[in-house]
C-alpha cells in the first residue's frame, strides 16, 4: 500500500463509552473514487473530521501522500493538499461567491501577509476562482453574496472551494445533502466530469450518486469496515444487503 | 474578461457613503483655521484630543470590527506608549526620533507577548484575559514610585522632533496629529482590502472553513493584534505630549470600555464609524459635563438607544438616511 494517497491504519476514536472508530483501516489510491456509504451513527462525518484533522483520533496513524499527517493541524493538512466540504455547508456567507473561492486560490498561492493591494480585484486570484465556479455552474452566481444563494449552489460553492485548492485528495462530506433531484444529478454530473484530477472520499447517503461514481466502495458500520470492494461486489454482498443496502435500494 | 468584472465584492459594506472620509479630513483640517476666528486654542486642543483617541478607536475596529476580536484591554497599549515619553523625558530623553520608536516598540511586544496567550483563547474568555492584561498593565503602572505611581508623572515639556520644538505649537501638534490619524487610517483601509485583511475578515465569518482551506488563522489574528496595539502606542505617544502628562488612569479597564463604546457608536467594521464614534463620545461628555459631572446618566440612555435602534451605529444611521433621502 506505499503508493495509495491516504492510507488509514488501525485508527480508533471514541466518545466516552461510544467507539465511532474501531481499529479501521482503510486507503485511497491515486485518482481513485472512493465511496464510504453506511447508516446514520457510522461514524462517516467522525472518520472524514480525522482525516482532515477536525477531531483527533486516540490511536492510529494517517498517512497523507506517504507522510504521517496524525498530529498536523487542519490548516497545514490543507497546504500538503486536502480539501473537503462539509454536510452542513460552512461557506462565508458574507463574503461573494467569487470571494469565497478567491481565498482558497490565495491560500494556495502563499504569500498572504501582504498588506497592500485590493485582493478583491487580483484577477490572479479571480481568475481561477471563476474557473473554478464555471466548473459547478455557479459563474452567473459569482458576485451574490455566499448566505443569499439556494442551498444546491450552496453545495456546489462548497465544491468550488475545495476545487480551487487543487488538491491531492478531496473529502467530500454528503455532497448532495439536501439537494432536489436535478441539483443531484447536475452535481454528480460535476464530480463525474472532475473524477481522475484528483482522489476522492465520498461519503454520500445518495445510492444512485455512490454507484454511479464510486470506483470502490466501503461499507462503515459502528466504526468497523463491513465490507469493502468494487460497486457490483459490494451490491451483491449478503452481509452488505442485510445491514445496509436492503433499506436504501427500495 | 474585464478586470472590473472580474472584482468581487468590495471590502467596505456599506454604500451611499462613499464622500465620507474625505468630508471627516477636511473637517479636521478646516478646525484650526475656524478656530482663528473664535479666539484661543480651546477647539485645537479638543480637535487633538478627539482624534489622538480617534487613532485608537480606528486600531481597536481592527480588532472588533474586521477581526472579531473584542479586546477589552486596548487603554493598556495607549497607556504603554504615554509612559514611554514620560519615561524616557525623566531620563532627559525628549525627542520623538526616539520616543516614538520607542512608544510603538513598546506597545507592539506587550500587544505580541500577550497575544500570543489571549488568542488560544476566543469569546468571552477572550474579552476577560484582554481585560486581565490590561488591568496588569494598569496595577503596573499604579505601583512605579519613581514615576509617580498613582498620581501619575507631569512631562516638563512636549518632544522635540529632531531637535525642533514643533509639538509646542498648538496649531503645528494639532496637524501632526492629523497628519497620524489620517496615515493609521489609510493604512488600516489598505489592510482590511488586502490579501491579509480578507483572510482575517474570513475568520471573522468562519474559521474553521477558513483553517481547511489552508489558513492558519490564529498568526494572522496575532498580527492584527500587534498591529492594533502599535497603532494604540501611537495614540499613547501623542495623548502623552498633549496633556504634558501620563497616569495610570490612561490605562484602566474603563478607558478601555470608553473605546469599545466609541467603535460601537460610530458603527462597527467600517473604520469611519471608529473616527465619528471617538468624535461623537468625546464631544458628547465634553458638552454633557459643561452641566453636570453626572453625563454618563445622560450618555447612558442615549448609547442603549442607538445599540437598540441603530444597529450599525451613527455610520449605519446615517448611511440609511441617506438611502432614503436618495430614493424619495
């Protein structure tokens, strides 16, 4: 496993008496889609928060791009190249659209401790940040102020974001979350015409989104990986039908 | 695509009020000139007064404003940068190519130091270990015998500037000190619209979005609070050669409200409501306390009214009014 892109190992995390994450071990190769799909109370929203270094884990390791990233700080996890969204969308909702995506490119770009120049109108910083916003249909949207757009643009400007950080890996925290029927077509149809810049976690409650897009998928239940394979394997896993996919697939 | 199209939103809120600025700078700078007419240096004085703590105030928006930062020990920093003028002068030093370095040097490191601890810190706990260091900064000074402790420390006469005794000259000090507020605030505009100021407006908004997009907020939040303590240490320096004299009292956890109140009054996060807020508090117990030593029963009232009722202040206020003067 040296080549994968996130490697997981024997990462445990509990909440009082509650383990949310029971000795998982789990990775992400290059360019690989990787779904985690399981009932409420998995621990899906837990695992994504350890990975991108929100919530500590109490043992295990995670390796990022072959380096130990376990006692990084969210911020510098994000310079080595992770982004995610989040299932509640947490944009800057008084900053524009265009804004809020010019500061993951600035972050990017480094140098941040400049005092002078407006860096609302760097178009080196725009420039980017409006192309990220055409890639999610939201560049007639660019200049609403983020609070004031519908929540699937929401969705898709929290996609935005995490695409202008060009990143290595992207964790991707129930995308469609919320979303009407043709946002979530219009967003898988994103993210399927994105897979392969980049690796990706999904974790999505959304089956016809995971099958769709997922190259592998993993089954999270209580902590534990019940069971992990290509999409056409795990719909056909017993195991996997009777904890999980017998509820969702009717 | 157009570099005009290609702008995003404009760093400052509020609109309608564009001629702002420029009409507080010509105010203050048609003062002395009026007062040529009235007689005296009475409005000078007060003029000087006004905006020594107006450079404060526009420093403390930094914090409050653009920053989320309610620092309630920001009179410690004007304190800092008096005390270094009335230092030095007992040691006979008395000129402001020394002194001013001085005074900023000083207020920047105590702002640095204790930075470092307040920022671990956020909300109220943060409101309350501001309040702390400054209160330390106070007893401090309270106890310095051989600087006057409590009673404080007379300054025998104004700096010089580079051997010259321009600060004694009413009218000379009162556009130096004109000269520094106008640079604080065209320094502190240019921050908030910079690359730096948009990231600490974005942890003003949301910080944890802001530290997975790659920020570590907390040094960005560390050097506006150096920054805003320096700028306080400037109007420390020139409260100290105005009144000729430095005390414990510039220092105290009221003074320190005084400036969040001003902030608060002119309309926070906008940098202009900071200089009318310090004009409008300052003029405002200037005339209440011509009638009775009890102003603040009449000031009192008046603030919670415009808490209630002009959320964004008198900038707010008068920003409202002008839309609606503009539309009917």
């Amino acid at each position: 496993m040296a080549d994968a892109v996130l490697h997981l190992e024997k990462l445990r995390k509990s909440f009082g008496a509650l383990v949310v994450t029971d000795e998982l071990t789990f990775d992400v190769m290059p360019r690989e889609l990787h779904a985690v799909i399981g009932p409420n109370g998995a621990g899906k929203t837990t695992l994504i928060n350890q990975i991108s270094g929100l919530v500590a884990p109490d043992a295990g390791t995670i390796l990022f791009a072959g380096r130990d990233i376990t006692a990084l700080p969210t911020h510098a996890r994000a310079e080595l190249g992770l982004a995610r969204s989040f299932q509640v969308s947490s944009i800057l909702p008084g900053f524009s659209a265009l804004e809020n995506v010019a500061l993951a490119v600035q972050s990017r770009a480094g140098s941040s401790f400049r005092v002078l120049g407006r860096a609302a109108a760097e178009a080196a910083l725009n420039g980017p940040a409006m192309a990220a916003l055409a890639d999610v249909g939201l560049a007639e949207r660019a200049h609403i102020p983020a609070g004031e757009l519908a929540h699937g643009e929401k969705r898709a400007l929290e996609l935005a974001i995490a695409l202008a950080m060009q990143p290595k890996l992207l964790l991707l925290d129930e995308p469609m979350a919320g979303t009407g029927r043709e946002e979530t077509a219009r967003l898988v149809e994103v993210l399927r015409r994105l897979k392969g810049r980049f690796s990706v976690v999904l974790v999505e409650h959304d089956m016809t989104a995971v099958f769709a897009l997922a190259d592998r998928i993993s089954v999270l239940i209580y902590g534990r990986i019940l069971a992990s394979g290509t999409p056409a394997g795990v719909r056909a896993d017993p195991r996997v039908v009777a904890a999980y996919l017998g509820d969702e697939m009717e | 695509m157009a570099a005009a199209s290609l702008a995003a939103s404009p760093a400052r809120p509020r609109g309608g009020l564009r001629v702002l600025p420029a009409g507080i700078f010509l105010a203050f700078a048609l003062i002395p000139i009026v007062a040529l007419f009235t007689g005296g240096t009475y409005l000078v004085s007060l003029g000087s007064r006004v905006m020594i703590f107006a450079i404060a105030a526009v420093a403390l928006d930094l914090l409050v404003g653009y920053g989320a930062l309610i620092s309630f020990g920001h009179a410690a920093f004007i304190g800092l940068g008096a005390y270094a003028v009335g230092i030095l002068s007992v040691y006979g030093i008395t000129d402001a190519l020394v002194s001013l370095p001085v005074a900023l040097a000083v207020s920047a490191a105590y702002a640095l130091l204790t930075g470092v601890i307040c920022l671990r810190t956020s909300g109220v706990y943060f409101i309350m270990i501001t309040l702390a260091f400054g209160q330390m900064a106070f007893f401090t000074a309270s106890s310095l015998a051989p600087f006057g402790g409590d009673d404080g420390l007379t300054i025998a006469a104004r700096n010089t500037l580079a051997g010259f005794p321009l600060l004694r000259d009413e009218r000379a000090f009162y556009y130096v000190v004109l000269f520094c507020l106008l640079g604080t605030y065209v320094f502190c505009r240019a921050l908030v619209g910079s690359r730096f100021g948009r990231v600490v407006r974005g942890a003003k908004e949301n910080p944890v979005r802001m530290a997975t997009i790659g920020f570590d907020v907390y040094r960005f939040q560390l050097a506006t609070y150096v920054i805003a303590g320096a700028l306080a240490g400037l109007s420390g320096f020139l409260l100290a050669n105005a009144t000729e004299f430095v005390s414990p009292a510039y220092m105290s956890w009221q003074r320190s409200g005084e400036l969040i109140v001003m902030v608060l009054l002119g309309g926070l996060g906008s940098l202009d409501g900071a200089i009318i807020g310090a004009a409008a508090y300052l003029l405002t117990e200037e005339w209440l306390s011509g009638f009775t030593e009890h102003w603040k029963v009449i000031f009192g009232p008046v603030l919670v009214l415009v808490v209630l009722f002009a959320r964004g202040g008198l900038i707010g206020l008068a920003s409202a009014l002008v839309r609606r003067f503009a539309r009917g």
